[in-house]
C-alpha cells in the first residue's frame, strides 16, 4: 500500500507511460501529478511478460528474473511491435499479439495502482511516441482496453513531458524542445507555450531508434572481445546472450557516471569468465553514428517549425538513455544552451500523462503562475506523418499534411480514370513518399454505385478526419449522387482481436 490516499479518489485517471524498457504511471494528489510504486514498491514496472516453468503469468520484475533462466518463456521490447498484425510471440506454446502482450503490462499496472489507492482505477490516459503511426496508435488504445481501461486519450510523449514541465517550473511564453530518447523510440518535438497553450510546431522521430540499440553496441563489442581472447562464439546461446544484454545495459548505465566499467561474468560458458572492461571513450565511438542520426532528426524538426537553435528557450531530455553523457553534450554544443533536468527523465511521461488525466478528470491542479489556470491548460497537438490517398500510377495525393494540429478535417476532390467507371477504390496512405507503395496502407476505401458518366466528369470527395488521439476515419462521396462511404480504418486482422 502506498501513502495514505487523498479523499476524492474515486473516479481517477491514470496517466501511463508505456515504455519499450520500462512503465510508469502516476496520478494527480493535491493538485501535483505524483509516480506511484507498484506492488513491489517500485518507481518503475520492467515492460516484461513471461509464463513460468509452472505455467504462471509474471508481469515486470518477476518476469525479469527469469529472462536469463528461461527466456524462450519471456518477451521484453514488445512496445517495438506495435500495430503489427502478422506478429506474434510464443509463451508457453501459446500465441500472443504484441497489443495482448502489452494489455498483460497495463493490468498489472491497473492492479497495482487499485492497490495503491484503496480504489478501482476503470479511466486512463497512455502515451506513445510522437512518430506512431495509426496501426500503432490504435493497437495501444485496443492494449488499454483489453486491460480493462477506458483510455480517454492516446498522447504523444514528448507533448506530455513539456505539460509536465510547464506545470511544475511555470515554463510559459518560451519555446521549448523536447529531445526522447526512450528505450526502444526516439522522438523530437518542439512546442510553443503561451498563457496556458501547449502549441505543438513540429514534430519528427524514428520508432526503430532508441536505448536498446546503444545497448546492442555493447553487445557486440563484448562478444567479439570474448571470441578473441576465447575462441569460442557465445551469440547463438539464449541463455548466454540475455546475460550479456542485461550486463551491456548496467555497463551502459555506469558509464553515465563513470569513465570505465567492468563487465564480469562467471562462467558464461562452461568454465569461461567474460571479464571485460569499456571505457566511455570506447562506448562514444561504438555510438557516435546512433547520436548523430538523434541529431539529423533534430535539425530536420526545427527546419520543419522554420526555427533556429538560437529561437529555442529550452531543451528538455526525456528517457533514461538521454542522461548519456555524449548525448547530452551532442545535443547542448548543439543547441548553444544547457537543458532543463529538473524532473527525472524516466518519469517525467508519465507525471505529464497524469497532467493531461487530471484535465479530463476535472482534478485540481495547483498552477506555479497565479495568471495561468492550471485546469484550464490546452494541448494542441499535430499529427507526426503525412496522409493521403493512392492515385493512378502508384501515387499518393496528400490531402492531410505532417505537423498540421490535430484533431483535423480535410477533403480533396477526385475523379474517375475511365470511361463508365462504377468504383474508385484507393489505399488510405500514411508517410512522405510521393510513391504510394513506399508509404504505410492503413485500409482500403471504396466508393461504389457511381452512375456512367465519361471518365473525369463525376466528382469524388475523400475527406479525413483524425480525432486527438490521432486514429483517422474516412469517407468518400460522389459530389453528383450524395452517395457517401465512411469508413473507420479496417485494421488488419491482428488488431481486430
């Protein structure tokens, strides 16, 4: 149990950060968004779901454990298979969607703050990465569900994180860029604050970035050193290789404060010891492509917000692997200016996520500056990727643009292609390529019954709307007949389960 609950507590909102590495969740008590611990009395629930050798469910800690000793019975990483549908995981003979997977973290989540609080906990609000698309969005929204959550929003983390900061410092009229570096995505938004508006100006990122691959560097480094001195390659051995991720992490994480750490273990296989030291030098230069890309995606958002460095009041790190020292000093020398550090970077989502459910939940929330409503704050977000519908020769026409704020409505009129044509059918497309198949189907919208005409003469109006969590419905109508089509995105069969 944790402290002694304020009263008032029923009917409150989680605010979730649902992490590749690890989860946290917090709540508004007196006013101020506050982390609460988990059953075992941890900040942090490890994103872990196993079955152990008697068939138990274990969720975080529990499942961490057992990773080295029986990993075919235990997934971590999940949050990187979001929203896709052909992909499963096998426990215990069983077959899993990553959303089933990640619906098992957030019970546990849901369970441990009913715990908590003396109180059922039925209303949430879940972060994702700003650059998820709207199968990965959707699938988070299905996890929350399928944990038995009403998710009243699915937010993108680094809007949340500059909520956090802006309730907690009184950081108003500034600009501010939020660089999140989490463990398995990486994500770079840049938001105007003013009288209380949390204004999203762009945003860019890459959902295949993140700790796990500064990790893997270590990883590699270790067992090519091990193969030199053993003569004996170890990275085709479960057991062995789970070890060695979980010392690369730990390494990862001294080197934060320490110019060498050592990396000892016995018996990794049969009689060897691995026994290894890496310096920060070493792991800079293992890293130094991993940072620039981070980088690259910076420049690009500020060009996209038409911003210079200079234009930028603040710099907010968000996510365990943003406390990296080159890192942190890649992206200070950058910017010309030292970053805003006052609120933990592993729970900084999740107290902005409890913001953002103390709004909905209609909770007070204390405001730092007298002249700013603190239940009043707004949020407006924009959406990460392009939209658009497919053409003749393979082509996309966008008709929803990256960055444009959200939620949005937007039409564009097409036309027939031949002579007496029924149907138009199209692929609803998400992305930047002018190449409709290089960019991601989300469904298929068809119009049918259109009366025979000569090609170009009806008029067909495709409009797309995306609602604040940033899930898109569309339709389609022929402008002549008011014959209409609307459909909500069909997801693939995996996300209808």
């Amino acid at each position: 149990m944790g402290d002694v609950p304020t009263a008032n507590i029923r009917g409150k909102v989680l605010g979730i950060d649902l992490g590749t590495t690890n989860s946290c969740m917090a709540i508004i008590e007196l006013g101020e968004p506050k982390v609460i611990t988990n059953s075992e009395g941890k900040r942090l629930t490890p994103s872990v779901v196993g079955f152990s050798k008697r068939n138990e469910l274990l969720v975080g800690d529990l499942a961490k454990r057992q990773m080295i000793s029986n990993p075919e019975n235990t997934v971590q990483s999940i949050k990187r298979h979001m929203g896709k549908a052909d992909f499963r995981v096998t426990l215990n003979g069983e077959q899993y969607t990553p959303h089933g997977i990640s619906a098992k973290i957030l019970q546990k989540l849901k369970h441990d703050a009913e715990k908590y609080l003396g109180d059922a906990v039925e209303k949430a609000v879940i972060t994702v990465p700003a650059y998820f698309n709207d199968s990965q969005r959707f699938a988070t929204k299905k996890a929350g569900e399928l944990a038995g959550l009403e998710v009243l929003r699915v937010i993108n983390e680094p809007t949340v994180a500059a909520l956090a900061y802006g309730l907690k410092d009184g950081v108003d009229n500034r600009k501010i860029l939020v660089y999140d570096l989490g463990g398995g995505t990486f994500d770079v938004s840049i938001l105007k604050i003013k009288n209380g508006i949390f204004e999203v100006l762009a945003t860019s990122g890459d959902t295949e970035l993140g700790g796990d691959d500064f990790d893997g560097r270590i990883v590699e480094h270790l067992l090519a050193e091990f193969q030199k001195a053993e003569g004996t390659d170890i990275s085709g051995i479960p057991q062995v290789m789970q070890r060695v991720k979980e010392a690369a992490e730990r390494c990862k994480i001294d080197l934060s404060t320490l110019t060498t750490a050592n990396v000892n273990l016995p018996y990794i296989f049969e009689s060897k010891t691995l026994d290894i030291d890496v310096t920060r030098d070493q792991f800079d230069r293992m890293t130094e492509d991993l940072v620039k890309k981070t980088l690259s995606i910076m420049k690009k958002t500020l060009q996209d917000g038409k911003l210079s460095p200079s234009e930028i009041d603040e710099v907010i790190f968000v996510g365990g692997s943003a406390r990296i020292p080159s890192v942190v000093k890649a992206v200070e020398d950058f910017m010309g200016k030292k970053s805003l550090q006052s609120i933990n970077p592993d729970e900084v989502v999740a107290m902005g996520a409890a913001v953002q459910a103390g709004i909905l939940g209609n909770e007070f929330l204390k405001s730092p500056r007298e002249e700013v409503d603190a239940g009043n704050l707004v949020l407006l977000d924009v959406i990460s990727l392009s939209l658009g519908f497919e053409t003749v020769g393979d082509l996309m026409a966008p008709i929803i643009l990256r960055n444009t704020t959200i939620p949005t409505r937007n039409s564009k009129i097409f036309t027939t292609h031949y002579d007496n044509q029924r149907v138009v059918r199209g692929k609803i497309l998400q992305g930047e390529e002018r190449v409709a198949s290089k960019n991601v189907a989300l469904g298929m919208l068809v119009l049918d019954n259109i009366p025979s005409a000569p090609k170009g003469i009806p008029r067909i109006e495709v409009t797309f709307d995306i609602d604040a969590n940033g899930i898109i419905n569309a339709t389609a109508k022929d402008l002549g007949t008011g014959i209409m089509r609307s459909v909500t995105i069909e997801r693939p069969e995996g996300l209808n389960e």
